[in-house]
C-alpha cells in the first residue's frame, strides 16, 4: 500500500495546472468560424488546460508492478480528479445557456474536456480562458462497411436447421482449436467489448453470454445505448455488430457453429456508429470509451471492465467534412490511451479502402508508438485457402501518413481472416458473405481474451507485443 499510495500521491502532485494563458483555437475551427454566420451553432470539443498525467503514471504503476484492480483504480480516480477542473467552466456555460449563446454542453472525464455547442462568438470567448488549453471541431465517426457479397449463401443456415459449419476456416487459419483444446484457453472469465453497430442479443450464438443475461448484472453495465432507442436489452438495427461480436465470442451449440474466438467469454456491446446524426452537444465515440473504461462507475472494480475492445470505426479525407479530415486526426487519441492504461485493449479495423499505399482510415493510421494504435487488415483464409494467404485486395494498406520515424510507419500491425467470413447475423442464422478488416479485426480481439485467461495481470502493450511477436510472418522477413 505504501507505493500505491506514493503512486497517487504523485498523480496529484503532476496534475498540469492551469496557467494565466489563455487557450488557442485549432486551425481546421479557426477555419470554420470564418465561414460561418454568427448565427450558426458550432460543435466543438474543449479541452481543458489541466490533465492528468496518464502515461508517467502508467509506467510508474507498470514499475511497481502493480495489481489490475489497484492500476485501474488509480488511472480511474485520476483522471476524475483531473475533471474537477471543469467546474467553472461549466458554472459559465449554464449562464450561457440561458442567454441562448450556447445550446447545450457535455462534460467527460475519460480525459478532460467538454463537448460544446454553441455560437462562434461564444465559442471564440471560451478559448480566451486561462483554464483552456486548445478548442477543437467536434467529430463524426463513420462505420467501416462490409463488402456484402451477392446471391445466395449455401452456409446461411437459420437457428434450428440442420447443419451447421463447426469450427469456421477463420478460426482454424489462426489455430484457435490448438488454444482450445492443447492449451485450455477459450475466453472463460474473461469480457469482451463490442464498439459497433450493437448486438442481437437475442441470438443464441450469443444470448446466454452477455454480461446482462437472466439480470446477471444490471443492464447499463453491459449494454450502452447511445442512438436514442432507450432499449435495456442489446439490439441491432444494423446487423454488423451482431457479425464482429459473433467472431469474438460467438457460439451457436445447437447448430455445432463454433464461430467464435473466445467462445466462452461474457460481452458487452455499445451501438456508438449505428447512426447517421447525434446531438451538437454530445460525442457518442467519448461516452463509449468512458463506459467501456469503467462500466459500472466504481473505479474499485475491474469484473465489468473489458479486457477488449473492438473497432470498426475510423474516418479518412475522403468524408464529407468542413474542413475536411486529415491523416493522423489526433482528437481521438487522449481519449483511447486513457481507456487502454485503466486495462482495455483497442484493436481497429485498417479500413476498406485499399489497395493503395497509405490508404488506412485514421485513427487506425496512428503510429506514435509501434502498437498504437493496433490495426488489422484482412487476408484471405477462407475454405480451401493454405498458408500463406493473400492480403485481400480490398484491404487498407500501409503505410502511416502520420509524422513519425519510419520503423513506426509500418502498418497495419497483423492481419487476420477476412475474406467469406462466417459468423452470426442480426435476426438469427449465421452468413460468410461478408468481407472486410471487420470481419477480421475481431478474430485478433478473440485473441486477446484469450491472452488473458491465460494471464490476467498483463498489461496492454504487453499483450500486443505478444501478438506481433507470434504472428506468423509472410514475404520478406519482418514489418512490411
């Protein structure tokens, strides 16, 4: 307890306190409120000058060796600490509110910031605060599609038929039987996150193993709603999430469909990109990261929190945006490293869009350390396929756009099945006429729970570490 406690004591100490400076306006916003009418409401993301320190208290508590439970309450209560600093601020916006310059704000504490929504005059009187550090747009994420093949699918068999496919190509391509059935692994005791479209939870691939099953736990533990259906209970108007949740956990015992990973972890699933708009005053991609970093709000607890989180998510500079994105939009990147130091690891889909060169979605271009962000493309391991397999051609490839030395630049960091991937669909039944770096992403998410049954005390640089080093290397030895 002694270096715990020095632990926190030192988190408190380097908190960044707030200067007599006032704060700046980023060059994409600054570009936007020239444009814009003095009438017309901006979403923006504020965030605050005073932070706290993540990534020295991460290594100190990797140091100390310190226990899951103890490293994720102190980076929990830290970052809440750190979030206090909106108070004023907050106090200022109320005022405004009524005054009608501002419409409605958020604050979060997975890091510091408010999501704000309000008239450029007022946006531009924020920025002036000394206890602002930068204002920025707010953002959009945008689902990475599935390439849906057409006709009919002979394996797209309804609950109850009469046959199923057993243990997928996919499954069998990243030797997931040796796990099993050699080793012992199969996800038991271990939670999985879906960041996606949602879930049919009522698909019996999946059903008995969300966290939430039969009132197991409450409900908004285990399953987040952010699209305004106020539903208890996981759903899916989409269909994707159902795919990819499927892939990591998913096992349909009454049709002998073994389509998941980790097939006897719990899940846990949010419906973030299951949308086309959101409230000017709120930020979908923030609530999920801040939920999945600590679901039931007890930062002394870490059975809720899941050992993963699956992407399929990401934007690139084609989108329809003004201004438009960038490579390497960093707006993300606070919010995904204090998620992972409370525990969780990230794991991103490359994106669809290859097969050029640099042609990954952001922020599954970030490459401001060798795993960070983790992305994954797709090969081609579908039936009748042998190692080694093709990179499919619809697969994102490297590599990173972003400003970084270029050992760093390789990307995306492994690949895994996704060509004719078979796994659960929304509404019952399984199909493999899906393609994609979705559909491969969640086989290496199915991975990490794996890695931690195995061993629950490794921390998430350690697990993707491990990843890239048993990954099994095509072409030319080494990153390509």
């Amino acid at each position: 307890m002694m270096k715990l406690a020095s632990i926190l004591a030192i988190a408190v100490l380097l908190l960044v306190a707030a200067t007599a400076q006032a704060g700046t306006i980023h060059p994409a916003l600054e570009t936007r409120l020239a444009k814009s009418s003095p009438d017309e409401p901006i979403s923006v993301i504020v965030n605050m000058r005073e932070q706290a320190p993540i990534a020295d208290l991460t290594e100190r508590l990797r140091y100390a060796k310190t226990a899951p439970t103890e490293r994720h309450r102190v980076i929990i209560e830290a970052l809440q600490s750190a979030a206090a600093s909106q108070d004023a601020l907050k106090a200022d916006l109320t005022t405004a509110v009524r005054g009608g310059s501002v419409l409605g704000y958020t604050g979060y504490w997975i890091s510091n910031l408010m999501v704000v929504y309000a008239l450029p005059a007022e946006i531009r009187r924020i920025a002036t605060r000394p206890d602002v550090d930068v204002v920025e747009l707010n953002f959009k994420a945008e689902l990475i599609e599935p390439i849906r093949r057409g006709g009919a699918d002979p394996s797209d068999d309804k609950e109850g038929g009469t046959r199923g496919i057993g243990v997928t190509p996919g499954l069998r391509a990243i030797r997931a039987p040796e796990a099993w059935y050699q080793l012992g692994y199969n996800g038991a005791g271990r939670i999985v996150g879906d960041l996606d479209t949602g879930a049919d939870g009522n698909h019996v691939a999946l059903n008995t193993r969300w966290r939430g099953y039969n009132a197991a736990n409450p409900w908004n533990e285990c399953w987040l709603d952010l699209i305004g259906t106020n539903t208890q209970f996981p759903t899916d108007t989409h269909g994707h999430g159902t795919h990819t949740l499927g892939t990591m956990c998913g096992l349909g015992a009454t049709t002998q469909d073994t389509v998941g990973v980790a097939w006897a972890a719990k899940w846990i699933a949010c419906n973030a990109i299951n949308q086309g708009v959101s409230t000017g005053f709120d930020q979908d991609i923030i609530t999920a990261y801040q939920w999945f970093a600590d679901p039931d709000g007890n930062p002394f607890t870490i059975d809720d929190v899941p050992d993963v989180v699956n992407n399929s998510w990401g934007i690139n500079e084609g989108f329809t945006q003004t201004p438009p994105y960038v490579d390497c939009d960093t707006r993300w990147y606070a919010v995904i490293d204090n998620c992972e130091a409370a525990g969780v690891v990230t794991v991103w889909a490359a994106g669809n869009e290859g097969s050029g060169a640099g042609s990954l979605r952001s922020p599954a271009d970030r490459a401001t350390s060798l795993t960070n962000a983790f992305s994954v493309g797709a090969v081609s391991a579908e039936a009748g396929q042998v190692f080694p397999y093709g990179i499919a051609s619809f697969s994102s490839r490297g590599p990173s756009g972003c400003n970084v030395p270029a050992p760093q630049k390789f990307k995306p960091e492994v690949a895994a099945p996704g060509v004719q991937v078979y796994s659960s669909i929304a509404g019952g039944g399984y199909s493999s006429n899906w393609d994609g770096t979705s559909m491969a992403t969640p086989h290496v998410s199915g991975i990490v729970a794996l890695i931690r049954q195995a061993n629950p005390s490794l921390d998430v640089d350690a697990i993707k570490t491990i990843l890239m080093e048993t990954a099994r290397d095509e072409g030319t030895a080494g990153e390509d």
